[in-house]
C-alpha cells in the first residue's frame, strides 16, 4: 500500500486532469504537492493564464494548511460573513489561504499525504477536474 505521493503519482494525476481539462475545452494549470505543499508535479496549459499557474500552487499549499478542499473552505468562510464578519476579512487577507475552488486533498492510507490542484476554469470545474484526476490516477 502506498504511504506517500510519490513523482510517478503525481504526473498520473496531473496528466489527467490535462486530458480531461482539453477535452472540455479548457485551458488549467494543475498542480500536486506533497504533505509539505512541496511541488511534485506541475503542468500549464498551452493557453492557461499565468496567474492560473500560481493560483494552482496557491490551492495546495491552502489544502495542505487547512486538511480541506479549498471549495469547502471559501463556502465556510462565506457562511462565516454574517455571523462573524472580521474573521472572513482576516482570514481572506491572509496570503497562503485560496478560498475557492479547485483544491482538493489527497488522502492515503488514511492521512492527508498531499493536495492536488486546479486553476484556469470556474471553481467548480476545478474542483471537478482536480476529482477526477486523482480517480484516473487510481489515488
């Protein structure tokens, strides 16, 4: 059984989610780093926004920090707006966290072993696309 998100993972889901991304017709850039948020495995479309390659970073390193989809953590903090307005403002304004969709963690053997990540579409088709991958990849 595997333990730990290893190069050879991490280019299967990145290919992945590369695939599925052009076969919609889109154009991501997908990262996958480890339990450290250490890049293993990075790949930016032909066409996909600079600003989506480091928002693809971002996510990880957000996913890693918090255990969480990052998805799940911007719905969190908007539920967070009316009842507790500057702890959604402070926690926005922190640098490390991406609020939105398209990080997703990557559980093995029980423990979160690394956060796969997607960015250049919606959120929600990053998020979906990032799911898809690390089913492809048998992750």
């Amino acid at each position: 059984m595997r333990d730990s998100v290893d190069l050879a993972l991490a280019q299967r889901i990145v290919d992945a989610a590369v695939r599925d991304a052009h076969g919609l017709g889109l154009r991501v850039s997908v990262a996958v780093a480890d339990e450290a948020a250490g890049l293993l495995a990075f790949a930016r479309m032909d066409g996909a926004t600079r600003l989506s390659a480091r928002t693809a970073v971002g996510k990880t390193r957000s996913v890693i920090l918090t255990g969480t989809a990052t998805l799940e953590l911007g719905e969190g903090f908007r539920r967070q707006l009316d009842v507790e307005p500057e702890l959604f403002h402070g926690m926005i304004a922190r640098g490390d966290l991406v609020p939105f969709g398209g990080g997703v963690p990557l559980f093995l053997e029980g423990r979160l072993a690394g956060a796969v990540a997607v960015s250049g579409a919606t959120s929600v088709q990053d998020h979906e696309i990032a799911v898809r991958a690390m089913s492809a990849a048998d992750a």
